[in-house]
C-alpha cells in the first residue's frame, strides 16, 4: 500500500484489506472452475457510492486501480508494467493480432471493484478487444468469455476455430466457430461466447486476406510442378506448426485450404 495517498486513505486501505490473499484465492478459484460469474457484483446507482469492503466504497476500490496503480510515478505502476509485458506484446484475447497497448478488467471494476487491482484480473490486451470487450459481465456461465489464464486446459489445446474457402477470385477464407462434439453444451457455448464478443471472425478473416496472396504467389512460382495432392499436403504441413496455437487463425487457414480440392486444383 505504499504511495497509496496521503497517510489516513492509506490506512483505511491497509485497515480493510489485510490480507489481500482471501480475495485473490477467491478469484482464482472461480475462475479455474469457470465461475467467475459467482463473483458479488455490485449494481451500478447513480449518485450512490456502496460500502463494498469494510468500510471501503466503491470509489475506494475503483481509485486504487485508477489513481494508484496505472498513473505513471506511482509505485504501483511497476506491478502494471510487469503484468503488461507477460504477454510478450501479443494479446491473448484475438490470438495475438493485437499488440498489448493496456490492461484489461477481466471481470469490470465498475460491478465487481473489490477485484480492481487483483493481478490475475489484470489482463494485457490490445485496444481493439479492449473496446469490443462488453462493460457488463454475463451472469451465467455458458455466456462468459474465455480466461487465458485461468480457464479449462481443454479451450486452449483443442480445436474449435474453423474456416472454409470460398470459390471467388480471389479466394477468401471465412472463419467459424465448431467446438468438439464432446463438450459439454455450456462450453461449447462459452467459445462462441468468446468468438462473437471478440469479433474474431472479422479479425481473422481480414489476416486470412492479407496473408493468402503470398500463398498464392508461392503456388504460381516455387511450387507450380506440384499436383493438388502434393500442394494439399504443403498446406497441411504448415497447419500443423506447434509453434502457433491451434486455434491460431493462420494454422486454422491453413488446414481449411488443405482440405479445399477446389483451392489446391487452382491454376494461379
């Protein structure tokens, strides 16, 4: 709590937050089990700023991130960097599309401010998702988005992100959501949840546009003595990096041209 205002704000911070540990082992909790929605929320009333936390008000909570976490000159600022830079500048909320430009209230601070400064609420982000992300929280658990931190094993190791070829000229690739048949119904509904909020669709399909002329051109040039299968199983090859996660728009592309005979047959 240090630099955290003058000495009586401070006080007031250490008196109703000693330990912090409760509140995070909470978080932390819910959000392995994907419950986040579990979480006490508090209902937004004009002109009524709630005790939350002790004797601590929502403004309280929501200052403590605002005025003593984020602002460059404060001690707290080192925590925000470091939270910042884990992602390595590739926000995990669009597959690394974005560049990581701020942080993200996982679950917002304006209906869940105990959470405010809670590090695994913190999530780097770019400022598209950061915008696109809805200001409310759902209040069942098939509608919440995904975790990157917290979630199930099985979203971020299994494939649900799908695409297919359109026959035009050029070609386009339309990207899908199509979780595995063994989940269970709220999770498949959690990652077109996450698919929609986010706007991947878009997002991926405009990547899949600027990157499929290259392929193009490799097809027309290094590879044209190549039959369709054998340019099929060029393309699966590259779908298959582990270098990319697998629901990465581009291994994702790159196994729907595979599998597209009309792509592969192409005179380019």
């Amino acid at each position: 709590m240090d630099g955290v205002g003058p000495a009586a704000i401070e006080s007031r911070y250490r008196d109703n937050l000693a330990p912090c540990a409760p509140i995070e082992h909470d978080y932390v909790a819910k959000a392995a089990a994907g419950e986040l929605y579990l979480l006490p929320r508090i209902p937004s009333l004009r002109g009524v700023d709630q005790e939350v936390f002790g004797e601590l008000r929502k403004s309280h909570l929501i200052n403590l991130y605002e005025r003593y976490l984020r602002p460059e000159g404060k001690p707290g600022r080192n925590i925000y960097q470091q939270i910042k830079v884990s992602a390595n500048g590739k926000c995990p909320f669009c597959g690394g599309i974005g560049h990581v430009r701020t942080l993200d209230h996982f679950v917002p601070k304006a209906n869940f401010p105990t959470y405010s400064v809670v590090p695994g609420n913190l999530v780097p982000c770019c400022r598209d998702c950061n915008s696109d992300k809805l200001n409310s929280y759902p209040e069942e658990m098939a509608a919440q988005v995904l975790h990157p931190y917290f979630d199930d094993q099985k979203y971020f190791s299994e494939q649900w992100v799908f695409a297919q070829v359109i026959e035009a000229s050029p070609p386009v690739v339309e990207f899908f959501v199509q979780a595995p048949e063994h989940w269970e119904a709220f999770a498949q509904q959690r990652v077109e949840a996450h698919f929609i909020e986010y706007g991947l669709a878009e997002k991926f399909g405009t990547e899949a546009a600027a990157d499929l002329p290259e392929t193009i051109q490799t097809r027309a040039t290094s590879l044209l003595n190549f039959s369709a299968d054998e340019f099929s199983n060029y393309l699966l090859e590259k779908s298959q990096t582990l270098a990319l996660p697998i629901n990465n728009w581009r291994r994702v592309m790159f196994l729907a041209l595979a599998r597209s005979d009309w792509f592969c047959s192409q005179e380019y």
